[in-house]
C-alpha cells in the first residue's frame, strides 16, 4: 500500500563493514564468536600436537610446549572474558592483544621448531580476523608484516648454511604474496556482506514500519475493510467492519468466516465471485439482521494478487455505510448552498414578518372557528419558517464571527433554572433541573439560553412521556463546571452519531441540522466543550440509560483572583 522509498533515502551502495554492522550486536557478536571458536580449537590442536610428538619421543624443545600451552590459556581467556568489538583501522591495543598475539605464537612456534613441523600456514588466521575486524589498510599490514617476518626468519636460517636460499626467499615471498591476496579478498568479501546485511536490515525495518502504518491506517479507516480467504475465513476485519456486520448496531462482532451467519450471505457470495472469475466488483447489498432493518451497504472486493502466480490470493472486501454515503452528499449539497441560502434568508425575514403580522391583524377580525383554524395553520407554518431563517442567519453570524466571542461571568445554576422554567411554560413540559452547588462560569447568558433550549428541543424529540423523562443536571469541580441535559430515547445509530455537531446533518427530513452545529460553535467561542454520550439516570426509581449531552465549560473561581464580569445578556 505504500512506498518503501522514503524509508531507505541512502541508496544501496557498499559501505564499510565496521560501519555496516555498527548498530547490530548480534551480528557482531556472532563474528567476534567464531573467530573466538576457530582460535580456542587451533589452540587445543597446537597443544594436542606438542603432546602427540613428546608422547611418540620426536625431538623437540620446551620452549615449543610452552608457547602451544600459553597460547591456548590465552585463547580460552579471550573467549571467555573478551567482549565483541572490531579492531579499527590502526595497530591498537585490540590489535595487539587478538592478532598481535597470534603472529608472535605462531612466529615462536616456527622459530623454535626442531622437526619439519611447517607452522607459517597458520599466519592465515591472524590475517583473516584482521581483514574481517579491522579496515582493509590494517588487514594489508597484517599480512605485509607477517610477509616480512617470513622474509626475515628464511634470510636467518640460510645465513651460512648450504640450502638453496634463493629458493627459501622465494618460497617465502610466494607465500606472503597469497596472505596479501588472502587480506584483500576476506575484506573485500565481509565488506560486502556487511553491505548485504545492512540493506536486508533496512527493507526489514522499512518493511515493519510500513505494516505498522498500514495496520494504523486500515483501523481508523471509517469504512469497512475486510480480508477473506477462498476458505470465506476473515483474516482481517478493522472495527469500522466488525460494527457494519454486528447484529446489535452499539456492539462489534467476531467475524471469523462469512458463513457463520445468514445474514452475511451476500457477502459471502459476493466473495466467491470475485474469487472464481479473478475479477473485482461493486455492488450494493444488504444485510437483514432478526428484528432490524435492512443494513444497506456499497461493497467493493479487490484481490491481492494474479492467480497465476502460484500463491494464496486473498480477497479484499471494502464496506461502507449507504446511509452513511447518502448523509454525506446531502451534507455537500446543502453545504454548497450554505451562502446562497443565507442571501435568501435575510431576503425571506422582512415579508415573512409582514404575512404574520398581516395573520394576526386578520385573526382578530375573524369568529368563524373554520376560518380561524386557518390563520392558526398559518401562524404556525410561519414560525416555523421563522426559526429556520433564525438557524441559517445565526450559523452564519457564528461562521463570521469566526468564534470569537467576549467571555462573560454567568451564574450557571440560576442562568439553568430560569431557562428550564421559560421551556417547561413554553412546551407545558417537565424538564427536571438538578444542581450539586452554586455555580459561576464564564459565558453569555443569550448563548446559553440558546444552548440549552436546542438541547431541550432535541431531548423533547425523542423522549417518552414520563415526567422524569427530560433530566438537567449541573455539576463542577474546581476548575470546570458541566451542564448536561439527559432524555431516555433510544440509542443514536452509529452513522448518526458520528457527524451530530456537522452542519444540515440531520436524521429527520423536517430539521435543517443546524441546532447542535450552533451548540458547538457557540461552546468554541467561550472555550467549552459539548459531547454525546450514554448514561445511565434514575427514572421513577429504576436506572435507565438515554441520551445525554455534556457542555463543559470554565469555571470562575474568586479565591483564585478572577473578577466578576457581570453578564449583560442575561436577564
């Protein structure tokens, strides 16, 4: 799904391997362990052979047996106390100690050699842990030094004597020229192995962060994705899918195969035929729950790869919502009208407040019950249109206002119960007002009217018709105060819920949508919060869960120097 390209910028040419294998112990360590390994077993062998040659009475001299005994109480230590490291680009004290050590042993055993015991095929050893710890100019040292040392020990041997020295020097220079080609093709070779290493190690890390994204991104996707093998087995559902297929809409499901409910048949054949024809679809299907509604769905199915390839080809369904769809273009449409609307609004208000004007005149003059039924039929149509035209122009001012708004000091609790009086009269309704103590929060009296009585409105929707069915409810600690206004209607659906506060969203086709969009905007402007949640209240007694909405807002606290602003708006 995404590119790896910008994971890995540093391109895949060879880097040194000291730099390569720089940030991966265990790679070091395995190294460091081998070589560690090869020189504890050269060492016991050394000293295994001392011990064979002076059990079988060849001649030799002490000096031999101490050097092979010394060297491998060297390796055992090495192994067991020495810690992982390369040996760098100069002659270092961990050059002295590792491949230092093993030139002068082997150079000993050589020198001090009384049989045709040939020791100098060992010098391989040093030089190859110098090519493979070190850089390539330490490694090309390694080898020019054990190169003179051969040079010099042929030169001693043949001073005076009767071989053919020529042909030693000779022999010595060929060898040395092998440990040169020895050097330069070990770095070269742990050179680009480290290179190697590091580009695997990189696509590694790149590939993990991109599942992770990935994984990221397909669980907060809002639509529904889901991954379906030819067995109809989900290797993958993200929540948005495991609440399109739950059979209660609040809760997600298990979704472990396509034929473990009747209800997902039509994505289980859908599935198949995408999975026969090796083809992709769009259709739109729909669910049937026992006891619900039809759950309407655009599905689109996708496969992960060509048939013929040999793999496992997996299908890959992407769900969503139709109501949820449909919700979205009338929010663009209507959005796109938003100013054009506000235009005609302003030109609706001055005739609209002339034909109730003119009603009212004219209902006065009228005792025909048959007649005055019609101007109250028009009187109420009228201020219907009025509140709409109210709605538009006020998200309008709030759009313009950009939500800065003067914060003012309100007493919330007397603010609350006098609102809640003024709708209860209004409404012949029982909203409940309940407080926790005396409350002072910075915001606007007007605005909190018109908070709560959009609230209030849309509790009265959905309420039943018990008296304790509408609670409000004021409560705070130290620094906040809260004001919510609970109902006991049934629970929202998921796709309503999720765009609540979006402007000319709407469940109902009479509503314009724009009353909890005003409630937010106007709980911005004074630095509040208003959110949706379910809760549990007391209703006659027995607790029962509805609907409620919480407005949080900034407390004003005189102990902690803030000074009153008395509120202008309120009444």
């Amino acid at each position: 799904m995404l590119s790896t390209a910008w994971v890995n910028p540093k391109g895949d040419s060879a880097v040194p391997w000291g730099q390569a294998l720089a940030g991966d112990t265990r790679e070091i360590a395995r190294i460091w362990q081998g070589f560690m390994t090869a020189r504890f077993t050269l060492g016991l062998v050394l000293l295994g052979l001392q011990g064979t040659l002076y059990a079988t009475g060849t001649p030799q001299g002490k000096w031999l047996i101490a050097v092979s005994l010394g060297y491998f109480a060297s390796t055992l230590a090495t192994g067991l106390f020495g810690q992982p490291r390369f040996l760098g680009s100069t002659f270092n004290r961990s050059w002295i100690l590792l491949v230092g050590l093993d030139v002068t042993a082997f150079t000993s055993l050589q020198f001090f050699q009384l049989t045709t015991v040939n020791y100098t095929p060992l010098f391989a050893l040093p030089i190859l842990l110098a090519s493979v710890l070190g850089s390539l100019q330490l490694a090309l040292g390694t080898a020019a030094g054990v190169t003179v040392i051969l040079l010099i020990g042929t030169f001693w041997t043949h001073i005076g004597g009767t071989g053919d020295s020529a042909a030693a020097l000779a022999q010595a220079a060929l060898s040395g020229a092998g440990y040169f080609a020895i050097a330069l093709l070990a770095n070269q070779l742990s050179t680009r192995l480290a290179s190697e290493g590091l580009r695997a190690r990189r696509n590694q890390a790149a590939a993990t962060i991109e599942r992770q994204i990935n994984a990221l991104v397909i669980e907060s996707l809002p639509d529904g994705v889901l991954i379906v093998d030819a067995e109809l087995q989900v290797r993958l559902a993200n929540p948005s899918a495991r609440l399109f297929l739950a059979e209660l809409p609040h809760k997600n499901s298990d979704i472990n195969n396509l034929a473990d409910l009747p209800a997902w048949e039509p994505l289980s054949i859908l599935t198949q035929k995408s999975l026969l024809t090796g083809l992709g679809y769009e259709e739109d299907v729909s669910l049937r729950f026992d006891g619900q509604g039809p759950r309407r769905l655009q599905v689109k199915t996708r496969l992960t790869g060509a048939q013929n390839m040999g793999g496992e080809v997996l299908c890959v369904l992407f769900l969503q919502d139709q109501r949820e769809l449909e919700a979205r273009m009338r929010t663009e449409r209507l959005a796109s009208m938003g100013r054009m609307s506000t235009a005609v609004a302003h030109e609706i208000r001055n005739p609209l407040a002339a034909i109730a004007q003119a009603n009212a005149l004219l209902d006065e003059d009228l005792t025909d019950p048959r007649q005055k039924s019609l101007t109250r039929m028009v009187g109420q149509n009228a201020d219907r249109l009025a509140k709409i035209v109210d709605d538009i122009l006020n998200a309008s001012n709030l759009s313009s206002d950009n939500g800065k708004l003067t914060p003012l000091t309100l007493s919330l609790t007397d603010a609350v119960d006098r609102y809640c009086n003024e709708w209860n009269a209004q409404h012949n309704a029982n909203a409940l007002a309940a407080h926790s103590g005396a409350l002072d929060v910075q915001f606007d009296g007007d605005h909190l009217r018109r908070i709560l009585v959009n609230l209030l409105d849309n509790a009265r929707r959905y309420a039943s018709d018990n008296k304790e069915s509408i609670q409000v409810r004021t409560q705070g600690d130290q620094y906040r105060a809260q004001l919510s206004v609970w109902s006991d209607g049934a629970p929202m659906d998921q796709s309503v819920e999720r765009h609540l506060f979006e402007p000319f969203f709407s469940s109902e086709s009479r509503s314009t949508g724009l009353g909890l969009y005003i409630c937010r905007e106007l709980c911005a402007g004074h630095g509040a919060q208003i959110f949706y949640q379910r809760s549990m209240r007391k209703v006659d007694h027995v607790a029962v869960e509805g609907n409620e909405f919480v407005v949080t807002m900034l407390r004003v606290r005189q102990d902690a120097g803030f000074a009153p602003t008395p509120s202008t708006n309120a009444p």
